[in-house]
C-alpha cells in the first residue's frame, strides 16, 4: 500500500488567479489537506467610497474580467434600491437577455478550453486540436457568439459601456437583435453537438459524492439568471429562503488563516453556488430542451457530485440559447423605444443579487443625498464556495487514500476538483 503522498501545486492551472493545493498524507494518516489562496487582497469597496452613484458600476466591473457584466448589473440594481430609480419592462428585458450572454459565454469557456482537457486526457485545449480540431473549432464559434451577444447589448462585454442606472445609455437597434437572433438559431447544432460531446466525457468525471447546503436565486416563474430571492436547500431536502436584504444572515463571510479569501457558511459547515447549485434549486424551471440535455447527462436533482458542476453548466447553455430565442422574439415583437433612464427618488441603502457564471453574486451601496457612495459591501460567488472546496478536498483525499490511489492521481483529481468550481479566485481576493 501506498503510506506517503505529498501533493503540492502552486498554483493550479485552468483556473482564474492563483490558488495552490497542499497535502501531505504520512504512514497513511492526513497530516495536510489544504486549498489554499495566496493572492493580495483588491480593495474595490474602498474604491467606489467618494465615488458618485453613476461612477460606481463602471469601477466595480473592473473586479473581473469574466464577470464584468455581471458586476455592473448587480452595482446597477444595488444602486437603483438604494435610490429608488424606478426601471422600465424594456429594460429588465433587455438586462435578462444580456445576463444570458455572460453566463453562457463564460459556460463556453470553462467547458470547452478548461475542463474538457482533463476529461479527454490532454494537458491542454491546444493539445486538442490535432485529434479533436472540430471540437476546439465549435468551441471558439459558441465563445465568438457569446461575445457578440454580450457586446450587442452592452458595447462590449468586458466592462460594458451602455448600461447606466436607471436603463441604457444606448439601446441595440431592432436589426441588431435580429441579427443575434439568427446568430443564436444558426448556432443550435453546436449546442446540441456540445451535449453529445458532454455525454461522451462522462465517464471521465470522478464519482464523488459528498452532502452539503446549495444556495442560488429562486423564483417562481421563470429559471432566475438577473432576479428573484435566495434560496437554499439542505441533504434532506429542506429549504430556506432569504430576501436579498438579508443576504448576511445566510453567507456569513468569515476569514480563514490558510487564505487571503474569506470564506462562507450557512447552515451547514460550507455551502456551494454555481450552475449545480442553480439547478438543484430550480431544475422545474428549465425549458424542454435543457431538460432533455439534463435527462441524456444522467443529471437530476439533487445531485451532489461536484464535478457534474461542468454537466449543469452544459445544461444552461441549452437552457439560455432557447430562453434567449424566446425572450429575443418578444423583445423584438414589442419594439424597442428610446426612454430616458430614471431618476433618484430618495436616498439611503440598496441591496441586490445576480446570478454570474460561478454563482450568487451580492452588492450593497450606501448613498448619501448628495449622491455619493460611503459604504460598499461585495460577496464574490467563489467566496462562497471557498469553504465547501476545502471539505470537498477532505473527502475525496480520505476516499482516495482509502482506495490506495497514487500520488499523481490525487493530485489530478484535486486539480480537476478545483476547476470543476469554475473558481474567479482574484475576485474572491476583494
């Protein structure tokens, strides 16, 4: 039997920003089991204090270039709670669609170029492509498509330049929805392609299983990306719900010595947010197609395998392609008209929430009544699934010791764990 195993990365690749994976197992005892973040904290809640309420989400979509939309919708509607600027149906259309893009740009990336890899035994996407060169082809058209709708609602996607409290500076023309509308449908055989390749990778994906708290958005109407309330589910099933408000009482952010992150909990040890989390909460949401994708990837709630996270992810871009189409016709149907964004009607704190690649992402603004910012608070989704990565590591180095695994498969697995998270781990440094 294998008695001595030292794993030690620094830092794990595939990932955004720098984390590192420690374990030291001793005459087949755990000595070390350790995920650890070792990045410099980024102050952006000191940044946006002074800051004059329209300022605010430009600064903090610079926190993350993946996110970047995602962090300038939250700031806006954190800042529109806190003012009372009051948005328009053509504009929380037009803000759910553009959601949709970020999410399943970022899903893309994550499963093609970052995980699909270790499923197919290749060190890198680019090893890929002499064997798999369509595979790495569709990849880079569904992340193009991605960009170009994001970009067609919000300039750009990386820190976007039409979005301003209380609307859009600038709207998309009607020929330009149109357009991303046929681009979206011409894509529809990649998505169903990406299913099967999904399929065909599962036997890669560890099995590994271990109980824990799920928390995302919930709604009652439609599968929640841009609004709703939070909701969390226990092992046995039992819920809870938060208002948006109350967003301290379930993640309870707590520093941990191992990490330059703060680390989260509610009421169970650690919680996980993400795409599994989303689905396990609102899996009657999806449309017919995302759940038949669902059905084929053998995934159903409550699915506790942290590695299917990739799986879940496949099933929301199936699910934003068509919620897209759908939404992008009614939109269209309903015609678009320049408004005048809203203006404040008093002064005081705002709260809000958005569902972002990795998860539940929480702004709250202090407004004086001069208009400028004095407090901020951020809850960054990898935050939040700091904890549950660390009692996920404890598990599956047991499991595997147990097993009598080597040493290069532990660390494979520990590798392959992490960017199953999908971690933004700078933005967790804030």
């Amino acid at each position: 039997m294998i008695r001595d195993i030292t794993v030690d990365v620094h830092h794990v690749t595939r990932v955004e920003g720098h984390g590192n994976i420690q374990v030291k197992v001793r005459d087949g005892k755990i000595e070390q089991c350790d995920w650890i973040v070792p990045e410099a904290p980024r102050f952006f809640e000191a940044m946006v204090r002074g800051r004059y309420y329209s300022d605010v989400s430009r600064v903090v979509s610079r926190i993350c270039g993946i996110c970047s939309v995602g962090h300038s919708l939250v700031s806006l509607k954190a800042v529109e709670d806190a003012l009372g600027i009051p948005v328009s149906k053509q504009t929380l259309a037009l803000r759910k669609l553009l959601k949709m893009a970020e999410n399943f740009d970022s899903h893309v990336l994550h499963i093609y170029l970052l995980v699909a890899p270790d499923l197919a035994g290749a060190p890198s996407a680019f090893a890929m492509v002499p064997d798999q060169g369509e595979l790495v082809a569709r990849a880079l058209r569904l992340k193009r498509l991605g960009h170009e709708w994001g970009s067609t609602l919000a300039g750009r996607t990386t820190h976007p330049t039409t979005l301003v409290p209380g609307g859009f500076g600038v709207l998309p023309s009607k020929r330009e929805l149109e357009d991303l509308r046929d681009k979206i449908e011409a894509a529809l055989p990649d998505i169903n392609a990406t299913v099967d390749t999904m399929e065909a990778l599962l036997p890669s994906i560890p099995d590994f299983t271990r109980p824990t708290e799920y928390m995302a958005l919930g709604d009652n109407l439609e599968y929640p990306l841009y609004d709703g309330y939070v909701s969390t589910i226990l092992p046995d099933g039992d819920r809870a719900l938060y208002g948006v408000g109350d967003y301290r009482k379930c993640t309870n952010e707590y520093i941990n010595e191992q990490s330059t992150a703060k680390f989260c909990k509610n009421r169970l040890d650690s919680y996980m947010v993400g795409a599994l989390a989303r689905f396990n909460l609102n899996y009657d949401l999806l449309c017919p197609q995302a759940k038949e994708a669902a059905k084929r990837l053998g995934l159903a709630p409550i699915c506790f395998n942290p590695f299917m996270n990739t799986a879940a992810q496949v099933v929301e871009v199936v699910q934003m392609a068509y919620e897209g189409l759908r939404l992008l016709d009614e939109i269209v149907a309903q015609g678009l008209v320049e408004e005048a964004p809203g203006k404040p009607t008093r002064y005081g704190v705002g709260h809000a929430a958005v569902e972002v690649p990795r998860g539940i992402l929480f702004h709250e603004y202090a407004i004086d009544e001069e208009g400028f910012t004095t407090s901020a608070d951020i809850v960054i989704p990898t935050n939040e699934n700091h904890g549950n990565i660390q009692l996920d590591f404890n598990a599956l180095v047991a499991q595997m010791v147990e097993e009598d695994k080597g040493e290069d498969e532990i660390r494979q697995a520990l590798e392959m764990l992490v960017r199953a998270y999908d971690p933004c781990i700078s933005c967790s440094t804030h």
